[in-house]
C-alpha cells in the first residue's frame, strides 16, 4: 500500500507544484464497499479498485474544491456541488455535494473517507443508486 502511495504521489505531484504555499496528500482508496440494489432488496458487495487522487490545501485548513471533486469522482460518485468545510476538530475536513456524496479527511493522519447514502432514500422500487463508503489513506506531499 504504502508502494503504491509513493508512486502515486511521483505521478501526482505535478498537480501540486503550482501552488507550493499549500499542502497536498496523494491519496489511495484501500478498500470499498457497500450495497447495491437488485430484485428489490439491497445486497452487499465490494467494489472495484479506485485510481489515485490528490488532495489540496485551500490555504485556510480546508481542501479546495477542485481536489474534492476529484476524490469524490475518483470514488466513482459524480462530482457535482461539492462544499467543503474544517470540522469541529482541528485538522479535519468534511466535503459534502449535492447527490449525497460525503468526504471526511484527517490531515493529522492522512486517513479518510467517502460515502454514498443518496441511493437509500430514493423512493423507485426497480432502480436504486449504490449505497457505499471507501476507505482511503494518504503521503503527505
């Protein structure tokens, strides 16, 4: 794991070099799964590997945007209106968007993770989205 992390971050980094006042993490989704909908009743599954991402530094504690979008979509969820904000807890981020996605990192530990919940309240009995979390864990650039 850890392997795989430095290379991801040698293929990376080069993202970060345009703003070297803030701090970025080559990130890693070690495992994920979740429950997916079929024949009407939720079954559990895991899912495929995910690629590498980067997270970035806004400057003020938070993580840009840009950078949360691409986790998220890295996850495989779609990308859209994602807010990020410092929790209650110094050295921690939550990144919420629109269609129910759900990023939470500690930049203490380089650890963090993605959820999925929108699926398990929409009200189609014959198609529901995925209901899922990744696990993911970050170098410090």
């Amino acid at each position: 794991m850890k392997k795989l992390i430095a290379i991801a971050a040698m293929v990376l980094s080069t993202a970060a070099v345009a703003q070297p006042d803030k701090d970025w993490w080559a990130c890693q989704v070690v495992h994920a799964s979740g429950m997916k909908w079929e024949n009407n009743r939720w079954v559990t599954t895991t899912f495929q590997e995910y690629p590498p991402f980067v997270l970035m530094s806004d400057g003020n504690g938070s993580l840009t945007k840009e950078s949360a979008m691409e986790a998220v979509a890295a996850a495989g969820l779609h990308k859209s209106g994602v807010e990020c904000k410092d929790w209650a807890f110094e050295g921690n981020v939550s990144c919420m968007s629109v269609t129910g996605g759900h990023l939470y990192f500690s930049k203490e530990t380089g650890k963090g993770g993605i959820s999925q919940t929108a699926g398990a309240g929409l009200p189609y009995t014959n198609n529901r989205d995925t209901v899922s979390v990744s696990a993911f864990e970050c170098t410090k650039g």
